[in-house]
C-alpha cells in the first residue's frame, strides 16, 4: 500500500492526438448499459472475452484502454505486450488478478471501482444474518429431502441482539443501517471510523475486544493484509461469547478455518455463514470443505457483488474512469498514481516514503489517536506539490487498517481521510534554521514527530514527542521509554537474545522539550533482526522495573505489517 507517482506525460500512442479513434478492449462480460460512458465517437469498442495469455499478447498492442472483471488475468507479459495501452480497468475492488507493479513500471494507470458494489455486499451480509439465526440453510436443504424438521430448527430472534461490526467503512455502515432498522444494537471496531457518521447511525464504537466479548453475530468487512490474515483465531473466537454467529462477506482468509470448525464442532459458535474462502473456488481445499459440510454452516459463492444494480454500477464507474482519463483528465479511484512533473518527482519521492514512515512511527507510538494533525513543511520541501507528500501521511497512518478496497494516493486520499475522519491542516515555512528541509506532524494533543532527508543518509527521525534522536526508520525498530537508569539496556538486550534476536543499532534519546510527565525518562530505540518480536517479549520487556512502555513497528516497504503495541 504505497504511494506511486505517474509521469507527467501520459505514454505516447497512435491515439494520443486522436486523429483515430481510442481502441477500447472488454475482455470480460460487462453489464451491456455500462458501456453507455464510451459511447463518445472518439472511442472504439471491442469486446473479446475468455481470451488465453497467448490470445491477448496478440492483440493488446492495438489498444489504448483494456476493461477486465476478475475472470482475465493482466499479467506482466501481456502488459510488456501493451504498446499503446494508457489504462487498465477493473470492473469491481479487487486488483489481484493485475499485476499492478508492472504496470505502473510501465506508466500505465489501473482504476478499479471500490464503490459499485457497497449495497450489495451489505445486503448479502444482512440475508446471511437473517439465514444464520433463523436456520434457513438447514430447513431448505431438509425440505428438499422431505423433512419437516420444524421442531429442530428453532432460531434466534434478530431484535435486541448485539451486531459486532469489525470494519466500520461504507459496506459496515450500511449493515450498520439494516440492522439497527431491525432492532439490533449495534458495535464496531475501526480506528479511524468517523464518530459523528457512527453516531448518527447509532452505533457505538469500541475496542475489537469489547466487540469479541460482547457480540451477538459478528460481520467482517477489512481487506485480506498479513496484518488481519486469520484475525478471527481460536483465541478471539474462545473470547466470545457461547452462541454467537459470525458471517463473513469481506475476503476469505480474515478466519481460521480449523478453529471455526472446532467451536461449530464444540457448539460454542452457533452458526456461521461464509460467502468467501481462502481459495477460490474451495472445493480442493479439506478446511474449506470440512467447514462447509457442517450443518451449522451457509455457504455460499461468493455472491458478494452479484446483483444487476451492482453489476451495472462497477461498469459505470469504471468506464467513466477509461474516459476521462482517455481525454487526459483525473480517474476518481486510479490504484496506482496520478500525474507529477519530473523534477517535482525527484524532490517529491524521498519525501513520501519519510512521511509514510512517521505516520506509521505515529499510529504505533502514540497510545491516543488525535482527531486531527498537522502537517508542516519547513525549508525546500515547502516549495513542492504537496499532495503527494498529503498521501503519504494518510497511507502511513492507515496502513495497519482496512484499506476498504482502494490504494491511498493523491486521487483518493482526501476522501479516505474524510470517510475515516481525519483531519489535516497543511503549514508551509519557507525557511527552517537547522535544517534544509524538515518534515513535522503534530497531533491536537500536541504529540510530535519530525524527520527530513539527506542524500548521504536517506530518510531520518529526529524528534518522537518531547524526545529528541536520530536514527533511519528501517527494517524492525524497538521503540521503549524507560527511567534513564544503569541496566536498562542490558536488560532488554537479554530479553530480545533468548528470543534469538539481534541488536543491530541502537539511539538513546534524551528528554528535551518540554517537562514531560515523567522526570529522567529517555527513549531507547533498538533496531532488532533476526525474526520477529513476539508480544509475550514486548510485555516481558514493559513490566521490566523502570520500564515505562515498548512498541515494535516494521518500516519494511515491501508489504503491509502489523503495528505491535503494548
């Protein structure tokens, strides 16, 4: 989930002047109503479906713009084949059958359509609701057999249950709304769920454990991350309470399979009712077979988007996006990145992965989230476009939360901010006395983080609130506050060592703004491989005597990680 920057210039094709029409390929079945926004004479429209690897390098050189569903796999050869091609589209969330590295390697812009099918995937959570407390897959299966199981399949009344909704974006929102219409208290966990939207929609916002602890039935809606990979385990599902029922309509691999069978198997789960798997289809995987076969579980086929309106709804959306960008205007929902000039790209870069990395040093280290941030440029740094350098900020910050579909970029990251409430109010300094150029964010509740870039060093922090350090955000860094006492390092050294960890660096950073709440405190900063830190260390290390708190964050780029925080 990082932030990418296009070229200024779009790639150069035949089309690029429109002296002859844009040639546009649908390689997979589309609503025929949602071709409606190509209908412009400047367009020409081919549809080809079920084509071969092979079958589509033939042809994609002649294209300026490919529209795909998830049935035709865009991969790095048949993009290498795409000579003329200026946008990939896809009709629907989810970019995995497009290999969205390459084509951005090869400045061509992927847009996908996040929003088209919100009221499907919500309804289809709300029937699975309703089917999972009234038994409706058992008594369909019985009656086709010729049982009249009446007696056995007594429900659950859905009315003055608790709804625990893990994932509070636009799909939560609206199963949010079906719910409380059905009487239904509802709950939901997401750190960045706006509170004023949760409030009118009379929803409590909570803790995921209180949200475990207390619910009812239990919907999920985050993307598939190695941060929430099986985040439903045989530990949150022991947390819940004796009869509870979970649906999951978001992404297959959010629960572990095993253990949702064994507590089916052992009756503390009710019932479930499941619409994805970890593959797809599931048929040749024994987890997903065996779970399916319990009679306490509804699946189905993944069904999520498929209605007509929702069908209709992503072809709309992303053959307006083909268009605009066709005639060299903004797609709404581009994955990958919108346009920059070159020389602003060469300052720019530097600087949105510095940025990435304070949010992410902020979300771990900071224990109360603000509800609203500051974000000064001081130096060189303010001369930019800073846009980017804006999105970069609310990548970092959300990066170890659903992403709702979509990739945070300078297109979209205003209205990421705004669906998860988090306000950012932009400073430029022209001048800054001790560096070239720096970087600070600050929480309304003051709490501070500051960073710059240098050419010898790269990206470096230089304050973490009242304490002032120097040390490159990379790889996995330990992050403890602790009374600056003889021993202290020591001690965590031998922790971290029977752990079979290394200590590769370390900064210890002093106290020097402001009075702080704690005297002859400092900061001690490890940077730590050899595997990961488990939380068992990190609590061993914070009830150490002296010790006051521990945090691990991984700045590792090459894919999403779970913030560790005590």
């Amino acid at each position: 989930m990082s932030t990418v920057l296009m070229p200024l210039q779009p790639r150069e094709t035949p089309d690029s002047n429109m002296a002859t029409k844009a040639k546009i390929l649908i390689a997979d079945p589309l609503s025929e109503s949602g071709l409606s926004p190509l209908s412009d004479p400047k367009f020409s429209i081919d549809i080809k479906t079920g084509l071969s690897e092979a079958q589509l390098c033939d042809i994609i050189g002649n294209y300026a713009a490919l529209v795909v569903r998830s049935e035709t796999k865009v991969t790095a050869k048949v993009l290498a084949c795409a000579k003329n091609l200026k946008i990939v589209g896809r009709a629907g969330v989810g970019v995995d059958n497009i290999d969205v590295n390459a084509a951005t390697k090869l400045g061509i812009m992927v847009v996908n359509s996040p929003d088209g099918n919100v009221i499907a995937a919500a309804e289809l959570t709300l029937a699975l609701i309703l089917a999972a407390a009234r038994n409706i897959g058992r008594a369909s299966h019985g009656m086709k057999e010729s049982k009249w199981e009446r007696k056995q399949l007594v429900g659950v009344q859905l009315k003055g249950k608790v709804l625990g909704i893990v994932g509070f974006g636009k799909v939560g929102q609206h199963v949010a709304r079906g719910a409380v219409g059905m009487g239904m208290k509802v709950i939901a966990t997401d750190p960045y769920a706006s509170a004023s939207i949760a409030s009118r929609l009379s929803v409590k916002l909570t803790t995921l454990k209180e949200v475990l602890e207390t619910a009812d039935f239990l919907t999920l809606h985050t993307p598939l991350l190695p941060s929430t990979k099986n985040m439903i385990n045989s530990q949150q599902l022991a947390a819940m309470k004796p009869g509870h029922s979970i649906i999951n309509v978001a992404r297959g691999g959010l629960i572990d399979e095993d253990a949702l069978l064994k507590s089916l198997q052992e009756g503390h789960t009710r019932s479930a009712a499941l619409d994805v798997f970890p593959q797809e289809p599931p048929f040749k995987s024994a987890s997903s077979v065996a779970l399916m076969a319990h009679k306490n579980v509804i699946s189905t086929p993944h069904l999520g988007a498929s209605t007509a309106e929702a069908q209709h709804a992503v072809a709309v959306d992303v053959t307006e996006q083909i268009r605009d960008v066709l005639l060299n205007q903004l797609p709404r929902s581009a994955v990958n990145a919108p346009t920059i000039s070159t020389s602003d790209l060469e300052k720019i870069n530097p600087y949105t992965q510095l940025i990435e990395k304070m949010g992410q040093l902020y979300t771990a280290h900071f224990k109360h989230q603000p509800p609203s941030y500051e974000l000064i440029f001081s130096g060189s740094i303010a001369s930019v476009p800073t846009a980017p350098l804006f999105a970069a900020l609310i990548n970092g910050l959300t990066k170890s939360i659903s992403a709702r579909g979509t990739t945070v970029n300078v297109v979209n990251a205003k209205l990421v901010a705004k669906e998860r409430g988090i306000v950012v109010q932009e400073r430029k300094v022209p001048e800054d006395t001790t560096y070239s150029s720096l970087v600070t964010i600050k929480g309304a509740n003051g709490d501070i983080i500051q960073g710059f870039c240098s050419e010898g060093n790269g990206s470096q922090i230089v304050r973490i609130g009242d304490f002032e350090t120097n040390f490159v955000p990379q790889g996995t860094v330990l992050i403890a506050r602790n009374f600056d006492r003889p021993g202290m390092i020591g001690v965590v050294g031998r922790i971290l060592g029977g752990e079979g960890l290394n200590i590769k660096n370390m900064t210890v950073a002093a106290r020097k703004y402001g009075n702080g709440e704690k005297e002859g405190d400092a900061l001690m900063i490890l940077g730590v491989d050899g595997g990961k830190v488990r939380e068992g260390a990190l609590r061993e290390i914070e009830s150490t005597n002296g010790m006051l708190s521990a945090q691990v964050v991984s700045f590792d780029p090459s894919e999403d990680k779970v913030l560790a925080k005590l």
